[in-house]
C-alpha cells in the first residue's frame, strides 16, 4: 500500500565493505532512524489534535533497532512490544503509511495489515495467511507474531518461535516444511522494556529457554523507566543483566550468551547483533542483549508527560544521550558524512514522513466519505423535519466517523418509528446491509474459519468389531493419540510428566519411546511457558497439543491464552492462526486447589477457542481426531475419574470424528429436560434411574462441548416437548450453568417452551474441600439432582409431586 522510500537496511558484511558501500550503509541506517523519529513527533501531534485516540512511540530507541534489524532475515520472527516501530520499519515488517493508519484505525487490512484497526497503535503483526487463511511462505517472509498490551506477555509466545527452530532442526521427517524451515536456521527475535522484565512470564520463560537450548534473541529496551517507575523499584540491583549472570553459558553447561550495550552506540550495537545473532543462529543458544542508556524523548505515551517525575538531570543527559544525537555526532566526528548530508538527508525525512501522515488521514476519512453521501443522501430523501435535521447535522461534520454515521442513521429510524413510507423502507435496507460490512470490519474472525475449520471435518462415527474389547478409558486415548501420532508427523505433545511416565494418568504410556523424545516431551513446571511454547509453535506450522496437568492450574497459564491465543484470528483480522490443542483434566475433583470446573473463567476468558469437555474417553479422542485435522485452537477438558472406567475399544480409533458444538441425545424422556456435561453427566444418568422408579422420566442432553453450544438446538427441541428445564454443572453458582441458560432460553428461544421455572443446579459457590464429604457437601449429588428435578415436578403437579421435605 505504501509506496514509502525506505531502503530496508541489509545485513553487513564489513570485510566486503569499500567506504562508500559503509557511508551508504550508514547513511541509509540513519535515514530510516530520522524517518521512526519523524513519525514519533508528527503521532503525538495527531493525538494532542485529537485525530489519534492514544499514541505510544520507538523515540530513544530507533539506532538499537536499526541495528538489530540488520541481523533479521527471512524466516526469522519477531515477538516483541509498542516500541519496536524502528525494527517494523528497517525490515519492511510495517511502513509510516501504516503506522499511521493503525493510529487513527483504519479498518481495511490494506492500510493497516496487522490488525485492520483493531489494535492501537505501535502494535505490530506481519500477515502470514492466504485471504482464505491458509499459511503463506513463511521462509520468503520477515515475521512478526501480533503483539500484545500487556507488559511481557510476548516472551512466552517467543519461546515456541524459538523452539520451532530446533524441532525443525532436530526432526528430519519434518524437511518436507519448507514454508516453515530451513533446518531450523531461524532465530526467534524477543524485545521488552526493562520494566516488564520484572513481570513473572519474562522470569519464567527466561529459565526455559536456558533450559530448552532454543535460537532466541532476546533484547531488552532499557530506559531505566517503567512509565513513572525507575529501575530501583522495577529491578535487583537496578541492572536486569547484573541480575542475570547466573545464566550465562560457560564450558560446564547450558545457559545463555549475555550482551551488554549502549543504546546510543551505533557501531557498538552493530557489532553486537552480529555477534549475537550469529551464536544464536549457528550453536541454538539463547542470547540476551541489554540494551542501556536508552531514552524517552516524548515520555512513556500520549496519557503523560516525564516532566512529572525525571529529575532536571535527568532530561538533560536524555537531550544529550538521545540516540539520534549520538549517532549524528558519530558520523560527524568519523567523518562518515557532512553536516549538509545530514541536514538533506533529515529534511527529506520530515517532508516524506509528512507526506505519508497525510495520505494515511485521507485514505482513512476517503474510506467512509461514500458511506456519509449515501446516508445523507437517504436521508434527505425523507421528508421529514427531525430526519431533515439529522442530515443537516451529519453534513456539517466534516470527517465523520462511522459511530456519527450510522448514530445518525439509527437515530432518523428511531424518528420514524410511526411512519411507513418507501425512503424509511430504503434507509432501513440500506442500513440492515451495511451492518454486514461494519460487521466484518469489527466483529469478524473471532476463528479464522477456513475450509479445515472443525466444522468442516468429516463426520465419522465410532465403529465397533462385534467382539470389541473392554478397556480403561486411559487406553482408549493411548490407541488414539497413537494413531495420530503415527498419521501426521507434525503432531507433539508436551507438559509436566507427559513425556518419560506419559502423563499423570497414562494417555501417553509408551508413546515417547515409539515416537521419539522431540516429539513427545516433558517440561518443567510452568504453565504460562507451556502455554506459550504451543502457541509459537502453532504460528510456524506444527501442531503442539499442550498438557496442562489438572484444569485449576489452567489459571498459571491463563494470561497467554487469553491476551494471546484467544484473540490471535480476532486482533490480526484473520492474519494469523495458532491451531493449539491444549489438554488437560478436571472435574470430579476434590479439594480447594483441585476444584477441578473453573467453566466461567474459561467461558469468559477464552472466546476464541473452542471448549470441549467430553463425558468419556471415546468422545474425547473423536474431539482430538477432529482437532487434529483442523486448525483451529481448542481446549479439552477430560473427566479426571474417566481414565479407568471400561469403554469399548472403536476400531477406527484414530479416525473417528465427534463433531464440535453437536449436542448428543443420551436418554429420552418426557417430563424434565436436564443438560448436564462431563462427570455431573454421569450422575444425572444414575439419578434417572432413581428417578423413572419415582415415575419421573428425564431427558438427558450433552452438550458436549460448550464453546461451540448445540448449533442444531437440541435443547430448545427436548423443552419443546417437556417444557421444564434443569441445568447441571459442578462450576459455581451463576457460572458455566448461567451461560447454558443464556444459550438455551435467548439464542434457542427455550423460554417460549418453559411452564415452570428453569433451574440450575451447580456447586457452591466456595471451592470444594477435600475428601469424599467435602466433595458430598459441596458439589452436586444424585442426591441433590433427584431432589430438583423433583422440586421442578413438584411447581408443575404438586398433587401428584408432593414436596419431599
Ligand atoms: C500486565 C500489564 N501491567 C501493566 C501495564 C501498564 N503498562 C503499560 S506500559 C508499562 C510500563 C512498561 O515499561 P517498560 O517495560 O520499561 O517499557 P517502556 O514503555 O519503558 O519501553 C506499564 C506499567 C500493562 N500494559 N500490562
Ligand atoms: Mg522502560
């Protein structure tokens, strides 16, 4: 889109290098470090006029990135934060066009491709799918995952784009991906400010990298500030390298090569990112680059100003340490360049960076200019004094937003609500189909929806031989990750005592010796870096099922699923997809820490991934065989007491499939519709029982997966006929059971059926204490089932239905 004249900056070889090719170099390196500083400035005033809702800068950090950038190549990644515009720049990642775009939120990816105005600004992503979403040559690309807000929270994403490097590396049946890899050459860049190093995910995937022998890179941008916080408060010592000694390699074992340098220091840094990035590249050891001696020009973003809280001596060795100074003075004094070159070369930067605003402005307000004629021209059409006036108001403003535009239409609508006329009618039309734009402009892609969304797998149902064996339900999973395992050579599993015991209840006995410990592996205890290490391996092309031990501990690893999983389609606007599989188990379990159905936390928190919670084995290994043949991200959740009950052994175990968001009907019945999903399914079972001696005949539904919820409305069916209705989980009160009532009584319309109140019955809304009576008081019992279902027949006939208390 842009037709920016940067001259992306080249990796150096400086034994080939005549002066002139070195001043041109250099020349070029700080063309693009004056165009970042440009944009800076020029971005503050587009806030402070009020163009720009909120703007955050790389000014102070431009001559660190400029030099890392000439380490980049194809088929590297970058995982880093709101400061790196100067690195997006030098190496094509983003433009000034775009950059400016992405302030004022334009919403078309072709101006602003990493999010299609979804994230503000300084938030970078490299679109690294099809329009259809299916992957692009990553090796002919330089990669950027999609950044985050939250401070740190992109260094355990970087993990899995480092380790990626060295399955490819290490797993020669994987050669054929050579959109992914060439032999695992690739380094995964990290960058941070000084002050998210502070944060528990920068600790925690920092021990795993020196621990995983990974090609990372990580650098942190240290300006001694985080906002109005100094290093004294953020940092032992003050000094994040100082602190990190312990890491460094040395002849006895594994660990990191440690950098120190100033980021003021253009020849310094240059040689340091070769150097580093070579050991990275080459020997696969993760390298750390402290950055020092960085500044904030502008102060921390747009919400503040340093003044408050920097010390006069302070500011003043910033204005004197301000890396473009430095880096001018640098070639002044080695005579690289004249002053006369410099001054053209910084005006051709003002004027070009000027330019590139303007047009980004235009285009933006150009994009919506015939959505505000043809409303005002429907408008006008409508003779009708407060209509006419609306119009009148909308033309007055000069560069509408969509929020005057359609406020304004919604509003004449409002206006007209006693009216019928043909021009309403048109308005209306009009309106209704504009909806489906501004709908693909701001709620699409929550899933990237490609033909291998699992809604598009095949549906296979389980097939038995008549003499089909009995077995643990352990071993049901075993047969079928095996299966897959032995089917698609993409496929790893990892976590806590996955890999040598293959796992805590043995779903994966045996399987890392047939398969190799690259592909199946254990990892230290660090839930975040699990999480993280999926979801960077998923970016490149594997397909990681990531073992969370029991689902409370779901918690550790929560923030990366939520701020970066679940909303990886949704923030990129379908421009990335990680298809992670995480696994893990729970419900039925006892015990404050083993509460084992935080439904409601996942529910809200996890939009974005598709929620399974089989009430078996067989249905969670038809749930794996779909995932793994799609590329979606999902969560299955299995019955923590399922692993020993018997099923009968499919024999088409690794190629069955259950399709998701399909409820399954498990016992008909007339009087009570009763929903219930994993290990409270089981007791609802039993409680019919009981129930039909009682003369009660129940309707059992699973749902089988929560997110998607019964597209084919099974629920509202069975309420059409019993009308009553029961809910029953083991989440808190309100929780995974409200959101059920939501689905059944307002998107399926259940409540037009119901002649009694609707129920739920779930856990208390404390955690459940330990041991079989603390279980008995706390979550639900056959015994508490029975007595609902017979309180519900009870409103219904209480005649036939006596209370039973
Ligand atoms: C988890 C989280 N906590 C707090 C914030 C608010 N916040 C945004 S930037 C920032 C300071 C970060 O400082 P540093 O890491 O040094 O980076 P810098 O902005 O100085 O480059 C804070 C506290 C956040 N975005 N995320
Ligand atoms: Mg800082």
């Amino acid at each position: 889109m842009s037709d920016t004249n940067l001259k992306y900056t080249d990796p150096i070889d400086t034994s080939k290098l005549s002066f002139a090719d070195f001043k041109a170099m250099v020349l070029n390196d700080y063309h693009i470090v004056c165009e970042s500083r440009e944009a800076s400035l020029l971005g503050r005033k587009e806030v402070l006029t009020g163009k720009a809702k909120f703007g955050i800068f790389g000014d102070g950090k431009e001559v660190a990135q400029v030099a890392m950038a000439k380490a980049f190549r194809n088929g590297d990644w970058r995982s880093g934060y709101y400061r790196d515009q100067t690195f997006a720049f030098a190496t094509g990642i983003s433009n000034i066009y775009e950059f400016f775009s992405q302030m004022y939120a334009h919403p078309d990816i072709q101006a602003e491709p990493a999010s299609g105005g979804r994230m503000m600004n300084g938030h970078f992503a490299t679109r690294e799918l099809t329009a259809d979403g299916h992957w692009l040559n990553q090796m002919a690309l330089k990669n950027s995952s999609a950044d985050i807000s939250t401070t740190g929270g992109q260094i355990p994403r970087l993990l899995g784009l480092a380790q990626a490097s060295k399955i490819y590396r290490q797993n020669k049946d994987l050669a054929y991906l050579t959109h992914f890899s060439n032999n695992g050459n690739e380094v995964a860049f990290g960058t941070i400010g000084n002050a998210s190093t502070s944060e528990g995910v920068f600790f925690e995937a920092f021990n795993a990298a020196g621990v995983l022998q990974i090609p990372l890179a990580i650098s942190v941008w240290d300006d001694g500030y985080g906002i109005s916080v100094p290093n004294k408060y953020q940092t032992t010592k003050e000094d994040i390298s100082e602190v990190l000694k312990g890491f460094q390699r040395d002849d006895k074992g594994n660990g990191y090569e440690i950098f120190k340098v100033r980021g003021w220091d253009y020849p310094g840094l240059c040689e340091t990112y070769e150097q580093a990035i070579r050991i990275c590249r080459e020997e696969h050891v993760p390298v750390f680059i402290h950055v020092t001696e960085m500044t904030q020009p502008q102060g921390h973003s747009t919400s503040g100003s340093h003044e408050r809280y920097k010390s006069r001596e302070r500011l003043l060795w910033e204005e004197e340490y301000d890396c473009v100074a430095q880096m001018r003075k640098w070639m002044l004094e080695s005579a690289i360049a004249t002053e006369k070159e410099l001054i053209a070369i910084e005006e051709q930067a003002k004027t070009f960076v000027k330019s590139e605003q303007v047009r980004a402005w235009n285009d933006y307000v150009e994009a919506f200019a015939e959505e505000k004629a043809t409303a005002i021209r429907l408008l006008r059409a409508i003779d009708y004094k407060p209509v006419q006036h609306l119009a009148t108001r909308l033309e007055k403003i000069k560069e509408p937003n969509l929020k005057q535009i359609y406020g304004t239409v919604r509003k004449a609508i409002r206006e007209l609500r006693a009216y019928q006329n043909p021009q309403k009618e048109s308005l209306i039309q009009w309106y209704k189909a504009q909806q489906r734009v501004n709908h693909d402009r701001y709620n699409s892609t929550l899933f990237t929806e490609t033909s291998e969304s699992p809604k598009y797998i095949e549906v296979i149902p389980a097939a038995y031989e008549e003499k089909a064996k009995m077995v643990d339900g352990r071993e049901v999973l075993n047969a079928c990750f095996a299966a897959n395992f032995e089917r698609e050579p993409r496929l790893l599993a990892f976590g806590e005592d996955l890999g040598a015991i293959g796992d805590v209840n043995q779903g994966f006995a045996g399987l890392q010796a047939r398969f190799g410990e690259h592909r199946i592996f254990d990892t230290g205890i660090r839930e975040t870096a699990i999480i993280g290490e999926g979801v960077g391996m998923a970016l490149r092309g594997l397909k990681p099922i990531a073992e969370i031990q029991y689902v409370d501990y779901l918690l550790y690893g929560l923030t990366v699923l939520s701020d970066d999983l679940a909303c990886l389609s949704y923030r990129t606007k379908g421009g990335q997809k990680a298809p992670l599989i995480i696994r893990t188990r729970g419900h039925r379990l006892e015990g404050i820490w083993h509460s084992g159905s935080p439904m409601a936390m996942i529910l809200g928190s996890l939009r974005g991934l598709h929620v399974c919670v089989p009430r078996n084995m067989t249905q969670a290994a038809g749930m794996y065989n779909t995932l793994i043949r799609s590329d979606e991200p999902a969560l299955v959740i299995e019955c923590l007491n399922g692993y020993r009950l018997k099923e009968r052994m499919p024999s088409n175990i690794g190629d069955f499939t259950v399709s998701l968001g399909v409820a399954e009907l498990i016992r008909e019945g007339a009087d009570v519709t009763v929903v219930s999903y994993g290990s409270t399914l089981r007791l609802v079972q039993e409680a019919a029982v009981e129930l039909n001696e009682m003369g009660i005949s129940i309707e059992i539904i699973d749902p089988q997966t929560l997110q998607p919820f019964d597209v084919e409305h099974l629920c509202a069916q069975s309420l059409r006929k019993t009308n009553k209705l029961l809910v029953v989980d083991e989440d808190v009160p309100g929780g995974a059971s409200a959101f059920i009532l939501q689905q059944i009584l307002e998107e399926q319309k259940g409540y037009y059926s119901l002649d009694s109140q609707p129920r739920t019955l779930s856990a208390k809304p404390h955690r459940p204490p330990y041991g079989t009576d603390g279980d008995y008081f706390t979550k639900p019992s056959m015994d508490d089932i029975i007595e609902m279902v017979c309180e519900i027949m009870h409103e219904s006939n209480p005649d036939k239905f006596p209370n039973l208390f």
